[in-house]
C-alpha cells in the first residue's frame, strides 16, 4: 500500500511520531524528556505511568477511610487527614517518622518526582494512605518500610537537577525505566498490604502486560535492579563527557600554543609600528608648527579681505541707492508719458467715435429723406388701404380664417373700457400718488411743449408687480378719454401692454403694439381724408408688411405719422411698457424704442409727435440704457412713494388740468445739437467732450 501523505492516516502519523522520538533529542534539548506518543489523538501527551496508581489510591483511601470524595466535601477530608497527622506526630515510634523525615531532607531532589502525581491526591493523601496500611498490615510494616526508603533513596539518586540525560538517549530511557518501576511498586505495595478479598479491590484493573508480585523483596530488587541499571547508565554518560571534555581540551591547548606564537610575533611588529608612531609624531609637530604660521598668515588675509569686502558692500549699496533713485525718476517720466499717451489716444478715439456716429446719423438722414423723397413721387400705392388694414389686423398665428374687422378696430375702445372700470380697485392714496404725475415738472414740459418729445413714468407702486392693470393704467385710460374730449381736434393713440402677455392675442407683443398704434394713426387719417399710401409701391415692401417684419412696420409708422398737418399734435400713450421687458420679447421692444426716438428726433417732420410710456414699477437698468434714455436722462420721470395723499383719478380732474391755460416752462437741455451739427462745427463739439470727461 502507498503512502499517502497528502492525506496521512495513523501509519504515516507513527512512522513520524517514531522520527521525533529517536532523532528530536538530536536536534535540540528541548525536544528530548520523557513522553509517550498517543495514537488516537495523532500527538505527543505526557509520560503518565502513574494512572494504575490513580485508579488504586481513587479505590483504596475512600474505602479505608470512609470518605466518598467529591468536590462539595473537601472540610471533612482535610480534618480526617488532620486527625491522622496529629495522632503521627504523638507516636513514640520514630521509624516512620525517620523515613519521612529523611524524605523531608531530600526534598529538593524530590520535587521534580513528586510534581509527576496528580494533585487531587498530593503527597499528605499518600502518608495517610500509607499510615492505615501500617494499622493493617503489622507482618509486612518492616519490609514495606524499608522498601519505601529504597524508593526514597532512588529518587534521592535519579535527581534531575543533579544529572542532566535529556541529550542522552540511552540515559533518558533508563530514567524513564526507573521513575516507571517507581510509580509500579508503590502500586503494588498498595495492592499487596490490602486484603485480597477487599471490596474496593475489584474496582482496581487487572494488569494486562504482568502478574504483581507478592513479596516486597521482589519489589525492593526490582527497584534496586533500575536503580543500579540507570547509575551505571549514568556513569557511561559522564565518561564519555569527561572523554569530549578532555579532547576539547587538548584541542583548546594547541590553539593556544598557536596564538601564544602569534601574540610573540605581533608584540615584534608592535615595537616597530611604535618606533614609526614615534617618528611620525616628531613629523607632525613640525607640521603643526608650520600650521600654526600658516594659519597667522592666512587669519591676517582674511581680516583683510573682509575689511575690504566691507568696503566693497557700503561702496554697493550706495551705488544701488543711486540706481534706486535713477529708476524711480525714470520709472515717474515714464508713468507720465504713458498716461498722457493714453490720454492722448481716449481723445482720439472719442473724436474718431464722435464723427463716425455723426457720419452715420447723416446717412441715415440722408436715406430717409431719400427714401420719403422716393416714395413721395407720384409712384401710385400697391396696396388699397382696406386691404392694409386686414394686413395690419390679421394674427401672426391665424388658422385660414378672414379677421373680423370690425373687432380688430374696435379693440382700442374695448382696452380703454375694461381699463377704466378697474379704478374702484385701487385705493385713495395708490391713486393719490399717481395723480401726482399731472403736478410734476418734466410732465407739465412734455404737455406744453410745441415740440415732439418722448418720456418714460416710473409710478413706484408697490401693490402692482404682477398685475395685467395697476394704477397707472387707470390713469393713462382716464386721461386718453380726457385728452379726446378737451382737445378733439388731437390724434390720440393708446396701448394697454398689459392685455396682450399671451402669445395667442392677436396683438401680442411689441409687433402687436406697432400695429395696433399703426392701424389707430391710420383709421383717423381715413377719417381726416389724409390717407396717402403711395410710400408703399415696392412689392418687397408689401410682403415685408404681409409678413409683419417688425423694421418695415416701423418705417411704416414713420411715414402715416409724417402725413398729418402742421401743428396736429399725435399722442402715443403706451400704459405698462415693462410688461414686454423680457427676455423673449426684449429684442423687439427695443426695436420699438428706438423707432419712437427716432420719429420724435425728426427734424422735418410736421407734425408734433408725443409719446408717453408708463411702468407700474421701476425700470430695470437695460431698459434704462437703451439709446432712447441713456442719452436722455430727462426723458426718465420717477414719481415719490412717499406721495400717498388720498386723492381719486376721475375726468373731471384730469380735464381740469388740460383746459388750464398754458404756462411757460424752462426750456429743456438741448440735446439735439450733435444731430443738427455738421462737420465744419466739430470743434466746438470736440471741446465740449472734453469738459464732460
């Protein structure tokens, strides 16, 4: 059958066990000592020759004794065991006591045995046992007194402190031989002083391997017989180490010779390395003494290089000083010149910025005088004007369907209504401070002026943020009805912005406004048989109008608003402008600015063209800086918060303060003036921009 060690089963477990046995001892101390190997565990467990002896002292002290013992009666045991000490100690008989005596004076030597029983018995439990064996037995108490002092003296021998067998295996199995008979012969002195029909004997396990004798001289030559056998065993061990040491020795003695030789000759080498030290000694005090000049020399030249390099240091930081000055006078010209280089070039680019826009509102001047020029010409219209009008009125997202026309014109008349029955919405004091604008000085300028211009209402009411129609709207619808019943000969047109947010009204956003005001201006030209639209007589124009481009719408704006008589005054009331400032409709609004600005900046046109743009709120700041405003600050009209005196918004008020006659007002900033200059007047203009800057 194979080995198999990949998988060991009890043959491959013993053939290694026996290799530790033989060979550990070899290998290191620690590995020799008496064990036995245990098959069924697989593992090394302590040599215990002395589980007979467990079994017959667990059966014998109990029943000579009369004590069951067990973990609950350890009081009674240790008093029995102290009755039997005392009643030895007042015995006048002085063998036993001998005996144990001379133990006691061995114990030293009989600790490392004595450790080997079990402590539950321990040795007071062997002495009594023994005692009652003495109570029992009067024949055989000589002999087995002399036999335990044979055994006493055997251990006394077998000291292990004393001799050392652990590396010697012949020694060690003798040791083992002897503390095994040891152990045996107590076990069968108990066995032979009991009786033999005792009852705790047939709890005692018969011997397999052996018949226990029946004469304590055969148990006292046994124990002699191992006694004697591990002495001698011990004897050969100790020549032999005697027989190593004396080699050893020997060896140690020719080495020593050897080293005695060579110690002689390095004392010769030492004296002659002495006389070279010696030498050297005197060749390095000369060098010193050199040294020593050397150093005095190079101690005065290094004092004078470092005057010299102080020198040199005060010498450099004086210069850098100078350079210091130098650089920051050079550093302050050159300063000086960039700025005024920098100033020089900002002139000259405002100067450039300044023609170049002049240039091109000339252009743009000249263009349009073209193009009314172009259009003026009796060219003939393209388009009949109620045809126009269904241009102006159809939806940009129609479904096919005709406007209804009559719906589309009276949308301006339906937004003043549904605005002028919110008044009773708002309080007193919101309509207090909103009736201010008729008291406020850029208002009164914007009415009484025979001139065209365009201003921006900032109402401030805090309650109209996101409402469709605030305080301001009422006001601007009740002062449209106002200015149509004071002064019918007027042309008014109004927006409500904040009725058309959705998408889906007809007149949604800034193109929703051009038109609406668009379709106003041109119905009361219909109505004063004004009407010309020969201006429209290019086909391009035409689809441009169809498609709504919001630029042609403008322009278109432009042209009906210049067809009106001198001295008719054309108002345009937008009510909630800053509904539109947002981000999808703020590109167009801007569009849309910029065309009112540039109608009111006509130089030739006829009529007087007044625009009035409301916002509930404040403005933000892009709607603040588009051209209209940015150049214009005084087009921009705050009313105060603070201005909450209770005061209603009715006609009767608004009407008051249009029949009112006509008061002078100061003149308002002429900022028109680099519109009408023309090139030889660029100097006048140039030092004016120089004292804004």
């Amino acid at each position: 059958m194979a080995w198999t060690w990949t998988a060991p089963a009890e043959r491959e477990v013993a053939t290694t066990a026996a290799f530790v046995n033989s060979e550990g001892r070899k290998i290191h101390d620690g590995l020799g000592g008496p064990s036995q190997f245990d098959l069924e565990r697989a593992g090394f467990v302590p040599f215990q020759p002395y589980v007979q002896l467990e079994l017959a002292l667990r059966a014998y002290i109990p029943t000579t004794l009369g004590i069951q013992f067990n973990g609950h009666m350890s009081d009674e045991l240790c008093e029995k065991i102290s009755g039997i000490e005392g009643r030895y100690r007042e015995s006048k008989e002085g063998r036993w006591r001998s005996i144990w005596h001379g133990i006691g004076e061995c114990k030293d030597a009989l600790d490392g045995w004595v450790a080997l029983i079990p402590e539950s018995y321990g040795l007071v439990v062997v002495k009594t046992g023994l005692a009652v064996l003495a109570e029992d037995s009067v024949e055989k108490r000589n002999k087995i007194f002399n036999t335990f002092a044979a055994l006493r003296d055997a251990l006394n021998r077998a000291d292990p402190k004393r001799m050392s067998f652990r590396s010697n295996k012949e020694l060690g199995d003798c040791a083992d031989r002897l503390y095994k008979t040891v152990v045996d012969s107590i076990e069968e002195l108990i066995l032979l002083t009991s009786k033999e029909k005792s009852t705790w004997r047939k709890y005692i396990p018969k011997f397999k391997h052996k018949t226990p004798p029946t004469d304590p001289d055969a148990i006292l030559q046994n124990l002699i017989d191992r006694t004697k056998e591990f002495e001698h065993a011990v004897g050969i061990a100790r020549d032999q180490a005697i027989e190593k040491t004396a080699i050893v020795a020997h060896c140690i003695g020719i080495q020593t010779a050897f080293v005695h030789r060579d110690v002689n000759a390095m004392g010769s080498e030492v004296g002659e390395m002495h006389g070279l030290m010696t030498q050297m000694s005197t060749g390095m005090d000369l060098i010193a003494s050199d040294s020593t000049y050397v150093r005095r020399g190079m101690d005065e030249n290094a004092a004078n290089m470092k005057r010299e390099s102080e020198q040199n240091e005060r010498r450099h930081q004086e210069l850098r000083g100078l350079i210091i000055e130098k650089l920051k006078v050079r550093n302050a010209i050159a300063a000086r010149e960039t700025m005024l280089l920098e100033a020089t070039l900002n002139a000259k680019n405002h100067l450039l910025q300044l023609l170049l826009e002049t240039k091109r509102k000339d252009a743009q001047e000249i263009a349009r005088l073209r193009q009314r020029a172009h259009y003026a010409r009796e060219r003939g219209a393209v388009v009949r004007w109620d045809r126009f009008c269904q241009i102006l009125a159809r939806p940009s997202s129609t479904d096919g369907e005709p406007p209804d026309l009559d719906c589309m014109f009276q949308h301006s008349n339906q937004d003043l209504e549904r605005t002028l029955v919110q008044r009773g919405r708002f309080s007193m004091a919101t309509q207090g401070q909103v009736r201010s604008l008729l008291r406020h000085n850029r208002f009164l300028q914007w009415m009484n002026r025979r001139h065209p211009d365009m201003i921006l209402v900032e109402a401030n009411v805090r309650t109209a943020g996101l409402e469709k129609l605030s305080a301001i709207s009422v006001f601007c619808a009740t002062f449209v009805t106002s200015m149509i019943s004071v002064h019918p000969d007027g042309v008014v047109a109004h927006f409500f912005c904040g009725l058309h947010i959705v998408p889906q009204d007809p007149w949604y956003g800034p193109n929703g406004l051009v038109r609406s005001i668009t379709m106003q201006v041109l119905m009361k030209l219909v109505e004063m048989n004004l009407l010309n639209l020969n201006f429209i007589d290019n086909r391009d124009y035409l689809m441009a109008l169809e498609d709504h481009d919001l630029n042609s719408l403008c322009e278109t704006l432009h042209s009906l608003v210049s067809q009106f008589p001198a001295d008719t005054t054309v108002y345009c009331i937008i009510d909630s402008i800053s509904c539109f400032d947002k981000d999808r409709t703020f590109k167009d609004l801007e569009i849309v600015i910029k065309l009112l600005q540039r109608i009111v900046d006509d130089r030739s046109l006829i009529p007087i063209f007044k625009v009035l743009m409301t916002n509930p709120t404040q403005s933000t700041r892009r709607m603040k800086d588009l051209s209209g405003f940015k150049e214009n600050q005084c087009g921009l009209v705050s009313l105060s918060s603070n201005n909450l005196v209770p005061m209603e918004i009715s006609n009767r008020v608004v009407e008051s303060h249009l029949l009112r006659p006509l008061t002078p007002t100061p003149p308002l900033p002429k900022r028109e003036l680099f519109r009408t200059v023309k090139w030889e007047g660029y100097g006048d203009q140039l030092d004016e921009g120089w004292q804004t800057e």
